[in-house]
C-alpha cells in the first residue's frame, strides 16, 4: 500500500515547467504529512489516560472530602504567620492585642514581642471552637468528623503549649528586670540618703538612674523605716537635696 513517504507519481505532462511544478507540489505533500511513531498508534490508551487525569483534577466530590478539602484551609490559618484571617476584624484583633499589652505592660522590645505572640496564639485558640461548630453545620453525620475533630484538637494542644511557654518566658524576662530595677533602686536610694545627710545636693541621672527623684525618696523613707538601725530614722519630711527644700 501507497505511503506519504513513497515518492510521487510521474508527471503526465510534457512542460519540462509544469512537470517541475507537478514533482515540488508532490514532494511538499509529502513532507507535510507527519510519520507515524508508536504513540500515535494507540491514541486510545493517551485519551484514557486524559479522561483518569481530567477527574482527578476536578476537586473532591464527596462530602468527607470536601469537609476535608475544607479543613484544611482552616488549618493554614491556625498555622500562618499572620494571625488575622480575611474574613475577621483587623479592628478586633488590635483591640484583642492591646488587652494583653494593658495587662503585662512591657517595658522592653523582648517583652512587646512576647506580649504579640502571647496574644496572637490566643487569638488562634479562641478560632478553633468556631472552626468545630463550622465543621459540624457541615455534616448532618459527627461519626465522620472524627478526623477533623482530631486534628483541630492537635493544633489546640500546641497552640496551648505555645502559649504556656511564651507566658513563662515573659514572666521570667520581667521578674529578672524587676529584680534588677528594685536592685538599682536601693543603690540610688542609699546614695541619696548619704547625700541627705551630708547635707549635698543629688541629681539620680548624675549617677546614671533613671529613676525619677520621687521614687528614690520614696523607697530611701521606706528603707529607713525598715532599716532605722542601719540607716536611720527619715526626717519628716525628707529634704530635697537638689534645692535644699522639704516636700
């Protein structure tokens, strides 16, 4: 049988022009038709193939596998770094973060960012219940849920580790800062109490404090009160050393 590779017919035609014509018009039709390979023999097994590809593209078609599709767009947000999801209040989320920072009142950058992690976990525990209830409004069968639920409760439970021990970090960071300023401050207050009583006047940022004047008498009245063997009995009321005048 006759292929498109064979060559092409004689020309009928005695114009030497016209059989020249004839043999390049062959010779163009044949080379335009493409060779046959092996997987142009079996377009079938290709077309099958597409069809098996083409379902498995088209999502999740049953209900578990949609809660499940579902679910876990829900768990990027128990995950991301961004702790406010596009459906919720950005005005919220800061009011949320504020009540923390009014509570532990950070003193310091580590402090503030522990404060922000402390609250954003927060913010993501208290998303989970929201997450079950939309879960099972889902589902008219808990059984099935049981997956989902399961791992929901993983995310609550290092969520609530991660939280634990940024809380006690924070506590550890300020009680050590607080020990060290109440440490401080009796130094600035003995030193002023020396002063008091030699009768010169004292500046605390002088002596590299930077508390205020009020807080070293005040903690220097509360020494001598405890103290008065060790330091003395405080006069009523303490001079103020820098102008030589009683409060």
């Amino acid at each position: 049988m006759a292929t498109a590779a064979q060559a092409p017919a004689t020309p009928t035609t005695t114009d030497p022009v016209q059989n020249w014509l004839a043999r390049r018009a062959a010779t163009n039709r044949a080379s335009a038709t493409p060779t046959p390979t092996p997987q142009s023999l079996i377009p079938e097994s290709r077309t099958r193939a597409n069809r098996a590809n083409a379902k498995l593209s088209t999502g999740p078609r049953t209900e578990p596998g949609k809660q499940r599709s579902s679910l876990n767009a829900l768990r990027h947000g128990l995950t991301a770094q961004t702790a406010v999801l596009p459906t919720e209040d950005p005005e919220a989320h800061q009011r949320h973060i504020q009540q923390f920072l009014d509570e532990y009142k950070p003193a310091t950058a580590t402090e503030t960012q522990l404060v922000h992690e402390i609250a954003n976990t927060a913010w993501r525990l208290n998303r989970i219940p929201f997450l079950e209830a939309e879960l099972l409004s889902q589902s008219p069968s808990p059984q099935t849920l049981i997956p989902q639920l399961a791992t929901l409760g993983l995310h609550g439970s290092r969520l609530s580790r991660q939280f634990q021990k940024a809380l006690e970090q924070l506590r550890d960071i300020q009680e050590e800062r607080r020990r060290l300023e109440r440490r401080q401050l009796t130094e600035a207050a003995e030193l002023f109490i020396r002063h008091q009583r030699k009768g010169l006047p004292w500046e605390p940022a002088d002596h590299g404090f930077v508390f205020s004047k009020e807080q070293i008498e005040r903690h220097a009245r509360k020494l001598m009160l405890q103290n008065p063997a060790f330091y003395g009995f405080p006069p009523a009321p303490i001079a103020n050393c820098a102008g030589g005048r009683a409060d």
